[in-house]
C-alpha cells in the first residue's frame, strides 16, 4: 500500500514539472515575437505602405506614395537636375572622394554612394533610401543589386531624354511646376541666343571636345552639348561626329583634318589626375597651334563647369547663356 502510494506522488510531481517545463517553452517564443513586432514598426511607418506608379522612357516604377530618401549614384544627369529643382539627395556620387563644387549647394547634408563608376552598395543600404536614381550606363546587374535595396530607376544618359529625365525628379519630389518653368526658361533662351549667334556660326564648322584621361574626347551627335549644337541651334554636325559612337579618343592629326572654325573643350582636374599637364602639352603642339580656330582665337575652355555634362537642363541653360556671351 505504501509503495502504491509512493508511486502516485511520484507520479503527481512528474506532471507538475512538466506543465511548469512547458509554460517556460512557450513564453520564449513570445518574448521574441514582440522584439520582432517592435523592430518592424519604423520600417512599417515609413510610408505606411502606401504606394503610387510612375511611368519613365516606357517604363513603369512602382514607388512609395511620399517620396523623401533619394539616393544617387552614377548619373551625373540626376545631380544636375536635383541642382536645378534644388532637389537634396539623402546620398550622392562623389568625384575624387569629394563632392564636386558644382553640386555643392544640394550636397551639405548627402552622404556618399561611392565615385561615379564606382558604387558602395553597403553606403546605400545603410541610407535607407525611398528611391534610387542610377545610370543606363550600368549593367543589368548592377541595376538588380540596386533594385532589391529600393525602387530604382536607371536614367538615361542621351541628352535626347534630358526633359523625360527632368520631369522624373520633379514627379518623384512634387516639383512639375517649377520642371515645367524650367522648360519653358530652356526654349526663352534658346530662341533668343538663336537671334543672337545663327548670322555669326553660319556655315561654320562648330565642334565639342572634352580632355578626360590625357586624351581629346569625340562624342556623338546624342551626347554631350552636341544635340543642342546640332539639333536646337541648327548647326551642321561633321561627319566624323556623325559617324561617332559615343565617345570616342580624337588624335590631334585627325581634329587637324577637320580644322574647325570654333572649338568649345571642357576640361576638369579631377577627370586627369594621372595627366596634369595634358592641357599645356595639347596648346603647345604645333598641330593644335596651327588650327583655324586656334588662330583665330575662338577657342572656349570650360564655357560652363568642366564636371557638366552638357545634355541636362542646368547645362543647356547655363551653356547658351555662356556661348551668347563669347559670340557677342
């Protein structure tokens, strides 16, 4: 009898541990959840899930509903239309670990996304950007990697696209009337500098050069100042820019064949760092010396800010005004 009894008392204290053992299993579990819920509240309020689609080049983006966080990296084009709508990126594309003068009133608060063709994948992440704008000059790839940090939208590079581009940036920061003004300022100045310029560069042969990498640059009639010179103003491309892809190295003999009337060379310290006497070696060759436009002094160096890249808004404007002011 006793040893039944003892038997059951065993028994009982067998089961009250284990149903102690079993509530210990499961508030753990809780605990967790509840550290899990709480991480996840910032991320959740950041747009509240709320979203909104934008179509760019045939494209369609979807995007949070309030955009504030852009980062950018690899296009150029980008930072100067956030120049131009005063447009401040949470991150931006630096040149020689350092932001360009140019940009410097919309970078005081950015951070970097690493160098132009270089990109810190692990800067932007930490940004936490709501949208990223990048480069059609990236490979696919790099456009995916980009993708799964934030929505991102690669920017063409064409200076054909250079309003679609604008009014991106604008749609995405609720800036289209002050785009739009932009445009319109674009099309003022282009009729007037037209009225300016067009008796004097008529029949003339007008090209556009930049120094990168100790090398004179040859772009195509897509690129650079190049579709304002030869498409808004009416000027005639040569056919060696014609015939361009992209850009391309021009050697003195060949821009000796050419021999144009007027040379417009944008040169920038930071894009010929391993060459720093490039400029003074090209204007002390005697084949450079000897050109038409050399001779006649119509050579424009830096017309705008050599980091321009001449098929944007900011540039256009800024470039018109320039050569209107060199012609006259």
């Amino acid at each position: 009898m006793k040893k039944l009894l003892m038997i059951s008392m065993i028994a009982i204290l067998a089961a009250a541990l284990a149903a102690c053992g079993s509530k210990a299993d499961t508030a753990t579990p809780k605990a967790e959840t509840t550290t899990t819920s709480t991480a996840a509240e910032p991320a959740e309020s950041k747009t509240d899930g709320a979203t909104r689609d934008i179509q760019y080049l045939g494209q369609e983006y979807t995007v949070p509903a309030k955009v504030e966080r852009i980062a950018i990296t690899g296009t150029v084009e980008s930072m100067e239309d956030a120049l131009v709508l005063n447009v401040e990126p949470v991150g931006a594309m630096t040149s020689g670990g350092k932001f360009a003068e140019m940009f410097k009133p919309i970078t005081s608060k950015s951070e970097s996304t690493g160098e132009k063709i270089q990109l810190n994948f692990e800067s932007i992440l930490k940004m936490k950007p709501d949208v990223i704008l990048s480069s059609t000059k990236f490979k696919p790839e790099v456009g995916e990697k980009l993708s799964k940090i934030a929505p991102t939208f690669p920017v063409s590079h064409l200076s054909e696209n250079w309003d679609a581009n604008l009014r991106l940036l604008a749609e995405l920061t609720g800036k289209q009337d002050e785009a739009e003004k932009i445009l319109k300022q674009y099309q003022d100045e282009l009729e007037a500098t037209k009225g300016k310029i067009q008796s004097t560069l008529k029949d003339k042969k007008v090209i556009a050069l930049r120094v990168r990498a100790g090398s004179l640059m040859l772009y195509s009639d897509k690129v650079f100042f190049n579709p304002l010179l030869y498409t808004d103003l009416g000027f005639t491309a040569p056919e060696e820019v014609k015939a361009a892809k992209g850009q391309e190295t021009l050697s003195l003999e060949k821009l000796s064949e050419m021999n144009p009337d007027y040379i417009i060379l944008q040169y920038s310290e930071s894009e010929n760092k391993a060459t720093p006497t490039v400029m003074k070696d090209i204007e002390g060759n005697p084949i450079w010396k000897n050109l038409k436009a050399v001779k006649d002094n119509q050579v424009f160096v830096n017309l705008i800010d050599p980091d321009a890249q001449g098929g944007t808004a900011w540039s256009k404007i800024n470039f018109l005004k320039a050569l209107a002011e060199k012609l006259n």
